[in-house]
C-alpha cells in the first residue's frame, strides 16, 4: 500500500507541476512513441521464465530541448519456462528522459505500477525501468532493466532492448 501512495504522490506532484506552467504542444515538442522490445529474465524470474517480448507506447513532452517528461505503457509477455504458465506485466508509469543533443545518447527512467496478469494471488507492485538508448527524430533505441516489486516478495525483473518510432503531433 506504501508503494501505491509513492505512485499516487508522484504523478500529483507532476500533474500540479505542469498545471502550473503554461504548456503549447506542438509536433516539435510532443509526441507519441510505439515499439517493440524482447528480453531475458533475469534474477528469480529466470527460474520460471526463459524470455520476454512486449509493446511498449509513451506519450512525451518536451519540457526543454534536452528533458521530455511523460506517461508510458505497453504489455511485456514473460514465456513460461520447463511447462510453466506464461504471465504478463502491464506497466503504467511517468517517465522521465535527459537527451545529451538533438541526436545521440539518452538517459531515462520509468516510474509507476507494474500489473500482473495471469499470476494467482499477485496483482503487481512498484516498477521501475531505467535505461539508456540513441535517438533521432524518428526513432529511439534503448537498453533496458525493468524491475517490478510486487506483493509476496516476488520480483519481477528483465534486461533488454526496445526501439520506439515517434509520431508527431
């Protein structure tokens, strides 16, 4: 429960943050991201899954021409390892991106809710996602780590590689 009030806290704090600052989006500062990205397991979710493939969607604004803050989702599969069940993580998070030029390297984090589904006893927990990636106007390609607290001690975690196309508007 601590965990969901942190989530809460945060995305008020942003969403009164940026009611207090004029905001003009135009297709040169805002922009909805879609792409794909796979990766492995790792830590105790390799023990029960052995691969991960999933969608990954973001709204972003440009706050400056080097930090874009936003909202992001998506469906990430795990596969089920030695006849188990395959499960599923559905993130709902804010996000914050640092980009170093217009084109190049950039930093970024996610920050939210981790839904599972298909688990028993578990709705999710806490997920956060950093990662580190190349960019140009069209599109993002990243590294990833995804980790998801969630209830019963289990933690969901996976490290990977994800690209986004971005769709001005």
């Amino acid at each position: 429960m601590k965990k969901i009030f942190l989530v809460f806290s945060l995305f008020t704090a942003s969403f009164a943050f940026s009611q207090s600052q004029k905001v003009n989006i135009t297709p040169d500062n805002s922009w909805f991201k879609a792409g794909l990205k796979a990766g492995l397991p790792m830590g105790d979710t390799a023990d029960f899954s052995s691969f991960t493939v999933g969608a990954d969607v973001r709204g972003q604004y440009l706050v400056t021409p080097h930090f874009g803050i936003g909202v992001a989702s998506g469906y990430n599969h795990f596969f089920g390892k030695d006849g188990g069940e395959d499960f599923g993580l559905i993130p709902l998070a804010g996000f914050a991106r640092y980009y170093f030029q217009t084109e190049g390297v950039f930093v970024g984090a996610d920050l939210g809710y981790g839904f599972l589904t298909n688990v028993d006893n578990n709705s999710g927990g806490m997920y956060v996602s950093p990662q580190i990636g190349y960019h140009n106007k069209k599109w993002n390609i990243y590294g990833f780590y995804q980790h998801s607290f969630t209830e019963n001690d289990i933690d969901i975690q996976a490290i990977g590689i994800g690209a986004t196309y971005n769709i001005m508007f």
